[in-house]
C-alpha cells in the first residue's frame, strides 16, 4: 500500500470517530465513573458537556486528581449535577466538598494504577484530552500522562477532546485513534499555570532548601510554592537532574543556564523525567518534541527501584503541620482537607534509598496571620497523618533545618523546637516536659532563630572542607562523642582535671547558648543527616568587664591542621560587631600551642603566670 493511500486510511478512520462534545458524551449513561483528565489537560469543553447534557443521568460519579475548570459555576459558586470522587482538593474541588458533592480519596496516586489494573476502580468512560494524530495514527497524552494512560487503556469508552495546542510529549505518552471512541476537535490554549508569588517567609525557607542541596543532585519537586520558589536558588549549582511526578517553568531558565543537565542521574541520564506538567505556554513549547523531555506514567515515575536508583535523589515538598515527634500533616487543616497525598510518601521513601538522597519536608513556622504555630506538641483533631514520623528526615522553616531520622524522641522534640517560631518556643518546650519528651530540667537559653547566616565552609590545610556552624541545644550528643574521642591529656588540658566523662549537664552548657552574650561554634565533617563534630569553640561574657571567657576543644586527629585558629577567627568575628572587648583564656603553662593559638588572635595580647596556668587577655 502506497504512503498515500496508507494516510488517506488513517485519516478515514479518523474523520468516522470526530463528533461534537454532545454527541461525544451521550454515550454516558447512569452509573457510570466517568474519569476526568489532569491538570493543564482537563478536557472542560467534554466536562461541560456532560454537565449540561439534556439526558437524564443518575448516579454517575466522576473521578480525577488535580482539575482546572472541571467544576462549573454559576456566579455565585460551583454547580456540579454529579458526585465527584477526588484524589486532590485543589482550588477547583474545594467548595463543592463543601457542599458534599466531592469525596476525598487519600491515597497517593503513584497507587491508583494499581488499583485500575486490579479491576479495583473502574472507568466506564474516560475523558481526556490529547494532540492532534502524527501519520501513523498516534496522538501524545501531552502535559498529562500521569494516570490518564492507565485509565484511557482499561476504560470501557474514550473521548478525547483534541486539540492542536497540545504539545507532543516524547516517553510513553502515546494512544493510537483505534484506542479512543470518539474524538471531539478543539481550538483552544493549554491551560496555563503559574504558582502566585511567594512571600518572604516562604523565600527564607527556599534559601535554607537550596543550600542542602548539592551539585550532580537529581530533584523530585512536589506541588506547593516553596519546592518551587527553592529552584530560583540553584543558579550556581552544576549537573542537576530531574525526576519528578510533576515539572514547571522554574526548570526552564534552569536547562537554559546549563543548571540542568541530567548528566550525573544514574537513570534515564540527560533527560528530564516528569508524568506531567503545570505551566505556560514557554514550557510547553520547550517539551514538544523534545528527547530531552520523557513523560511516563505516575507508578513508573514513582516506581521504588527507579528512584532508588537515581543518584542523590532530592524530594522536596510542603506540610501544614508536623508534631514534636515527627508526624506530618500535609493534606488536612484544622478540619479541613487541603490538596492531597499526590505522590510524597512515595518520593520520600525514593529519596531515602537514593545514595545520597535527601527527603525534605517544608512549612512556614506559623499560621499565615502569626497567631499559631505549625510546630505543634500533638497533632490537632482534623489532622491526619500523612508523613508517618519513621519516615521523615530534613523538616525545614525560616528558621533553620532539623534532621530527624534516626533520633530519638528527645532529640526530634529539640530540634524542632529549634525551629520553630521564637514566639512559640517557650510554649513548646514546657508542652514538651509535660508530654515527657525532654527532660523536666530541659532549658533552650535562644529566644532568637539560629543564626544561619553564620556558617561558614572551610578548607583545611590538608584539602579537607567542612562546616563552621553555631551550636544548637541538640547538639549534646555530639559535643560528648567529641569528648570521649579526646585523649586524657588533652581532657586534662581543656578541663584542668581528669574528667573520665562529660554529663549531658556540662555538654549542654557548651553548646546551648544564646548567641548573644553566649556564643558557640562547631566545626562538623560528613554530611547533615550524619555529622561528626571534630572541634568546638566557645565564650561566655562577663558583663562586668565586657569581657569573654573563651575555649576550646579539637579531636586529636584534626589537630595541627590549622583548625584552632580558624574556630578562634569566627568567635572574633561574631564577638566584635556585639561590642565585646576581647576573651580571656585559661592555659596550662605546658601547653605551647593554645598560647601561641591565643597569640595569633590579637597584637594586644596579655599574659600573667599564676601557678600552673597563664591568665591570657586578647583584646580585639
């Protein structure tokens, strides 16, 4: 058969199927499950439709994950004639769940496959919307595929509004016209989608996001503002990838820089890997045709061994609330549901067994009016777990990060009330004794957020680079994991007696400070879910002379390598703009390097023997 006459059979076949959306739709019938298409793609010409059919039909229920435009409205609210069932409360489902004509289905949707596949969820008719036919026949799922691939192929009936605006996505985003019923042809622009601007609460926590992210990363980035407002602070990274359930335009200006190349995934290298898309139209112009983009179906995208197998997986994504222990709210507030379980468990778990991934859950410290905290003693009544506590590990605000996974009880009561709203820290910290959490004697002595702003990176004399951080009341256990690795002379040096253990008492007041008159600095190797502290510095103020007392310990194996002067430099550093005069140190006459440590510090350095030690005065 000539390339002609195979074409002008194509297009014969095609032409028999295209009927208007009223014709399309007349073939529903009451009590069917009626799938509604995703996102950018919801077919609204199908879905409106069905809505104003003139059959009558009773007890068709329609289900779908994110839609846009799906819900008609009369000027005063939404109209719906039929029960909807969905997998997301989006701006569009919210009041007609209100009105109790939508139910929420809490299930991620990297699942939902598997249940149409098992006959579990039925599609009498499926509507959907897809490009125009390439010559053989194939039309693209375009910004879509998702679970619309799995459902279009199990479903009773397919209708497909086509449209020739729809880019044609590359992957496994295709259906033959012989797998679709009816087509129905549109003209209109892709629904466009841009997340609203972000405030500056957000923008602090996307900066603290950012900055745990690392160069040769593959990025999984979830729904909400902040994962997507975090992309803007990438600019200066090298080789990252993507592997997402969902992509937007952020990622543009991120392959036009060269940010984004896919070379360093470990799976599907060069290409970015998403099951769909919400954006504009400069988005949806870059992925048609393009090989650089592969869209797949949502229990592939989510498939634990594809994540796995990713290098330096990085979900990021966004809660309402998370309790002291661990347990994150991220579909549900005060009662009512809020978007959905989309794909996080799944990403997160991915993230976990990534080498070298990293699972990141955000949220604002409070409520957006200031007056409550999303760090809470006890999850609230109306708020379902979505995250169980086993599961999460980086949980981050405006105020700083805390990893969990791992710790204790005690210890993620800490470092979440770290990071919580200073207003609300006192508040916590007493919930949190009371709850047995902390100790009854439990004091966090910073009323302030955690200085962020001074770590600082450094490179040793030897090539090895690590991190100048403030201390935090939680680093008890590590500033002890110091001590025992200390050697009885240098316990003795530091200590002036022979110390056979560090009390959680005496660890804490080295490390829970209050970055005012009391400061502490320490230098960590090893990544932030895994740190090892291999030296600490610290000063207390006598306000009487404006004077400091400072010390300092170093772990034998990281001495000699230029490390005391550095810790010395960034307590200088941070003491002077306060005001402060200068540090005294007490120092055994024997010990020759922390005089000439304190030497280096300052031209006016004073020092007087009393017995044993020396009285040394730095001034700044």
């Amino acid at each position: 058969m000539a390339m002609s006459e195979e074409r002008d059979w194509g297009l014969a076949k095609y032409t028999a199927k295209i009927k208007t959306a009223e014709q399309a739709v007349s073939t529903i019938k009451s009590g069917d499950r009626v799938y509604v298409g995703n996102a950018c793609a919801t077919p609204r010409t199908l879905v409106h439709a069905l809505e104003t059919s003139r059959n009558r039909l009773e007890d068709v229920v329609l289900f779908h994950f994110i839609t846009n435009g799906a819900f008609p409205s009369n000027g005063s609210g939404v109209v719906t004639r039929f029960q909807h069932q969905c997998f997301f409360i989006g701006s569009d489902e919210r009041e007609a769940f209100k009105k109790n004509q939508a139910d929420y289905i809490p299930i991620s949707i990297a699942q939902t496959p598997h249940l149409i596949k098992r006959g579990r969820l039925v599609a009498n008719a499926a509507l959907i919307q897809v490009s125009l036919p390439d010559k053989h026949g194939f039309v693209s799922l375009g910004v879509s595929v998702d679970m619309t691939r799995t459902v279009a192929l199990a479903a009773d009936q397919v209708i497909a509004e086509v449209n020739p605006n729809m880019p044609r996505t590359l992957g496994e985003s295709f259906l033959h016209i012989d797998q679709i019923d009816a087509l129905v042809l549109v003209d209109q622009p892709i629904i466009e989608y841009t997340h609203p601007p972000v405030d500056a609460v957000a923008q602090q926590i996307a900066r603290y996001v950012a900055r745990i992210i690392d160069n040769n990363s593959t990025l999984q980035i979830g729904l909400g503002r902040i994962p997507n407002e975090m992309l803007k602070y990438l600019t200066d990274r090298q080789n990252l990838g993507i592997h997402s359930d969902v992509i937007t335009d952020p990622i543009v200006d991120l392959i036009e820089k060269g940010v984004i190349t896919g070379r360093a995934k470990g799976l599907h290298e060069g290409q970015v890997v998403a099951s769909y898309c919400l954006g504009t139209r400069r988005l949806y112009d870059l992925i048609d045709q393009n090989p650089q983009f592969a869209f797949y179906p949502i229990d592939y995208v989510c498939n634990p061994a594809v994540l796995a197998g990713h290098h330096q997986l990085v979900s990021v994504s966004q809660a309402f609330a998370v309790d002291l222990t661990g347990q994150v709210c991220a579909d549900q507030f005060h009662g009512e549901f809020y978007s959905g379980v989309s794909t996080q468990p799944d990403f997160l778990r991915g993230a976990a067994y990534s080498p070298g991934g990293k699972p990141i859950i955000c949220l604002a410290s409070t409520t957006d009016d200031g007056q409550e905290s999303r760090i809470r003693p006890l999850l609230k009544m109306g708020e379902g777990v979505t995250i169980a506590r086993s599961d999460v590990h980086y949980v981050i605000t405006e105020y700083g990060c805390a990893y969990l996974f791992g710790k204790s009880i005690r210890e993620r009561a800490l470092a979440l009330i770290e990071i919580a709203h200073p207003h609300f820290r006192a508040g916590l910290l007493e919930e949190a004794k009371q709850l047995g959490y902390v100790r009854p004697d439990q004091k966090l002595k910073s009323s302030s957020a955690y200085p962020v702003q001074e770590e600082r990176e450094i490179l040793l004399k030897n090539g090895v680079r690590l991190l100048v951080r403030p201390s935090k009341a939680s680093d008890i256990r590590c500033l002890q994991d110091l001590f025992y690795g200390l050697s009885a002379e240098d316990v003795y040096t530091r200590f002036f007696q022979d110390l056979r253990f560090l009390p959680v008492s005496a660890a804490e007041h080295l490390c829970n400070v209050d970055y005012e008159s009391e400061m502490a600095f320490l230098a960590v190797v090893g990544d932030r879910e895994n740190e090892s502290v291999v030296g600490s510095a610290c000063y207390f103020l006598n306000p009487t002379t404006n004077l400091a007392e400072a010390a300092y310990m170093i772990h034998p194996k990281w001495q000699g390598l230029g490390l005391g002067r550095i810790l010395q430099q960034r307590m200088i550093e941070y003491a002077q703009p306060r005001g402060l005069r200068g540090f005294t140190l007490e120092i055994l006459t024997t010990n020759d390097k922390m005089i000439k440590l304190a030497k280096s510090g300052s031209d006016k350095v004073s020092v007087e023997r009393s017995g044993g030690t020396y009285e040394v005065v730095m001034l700044f």
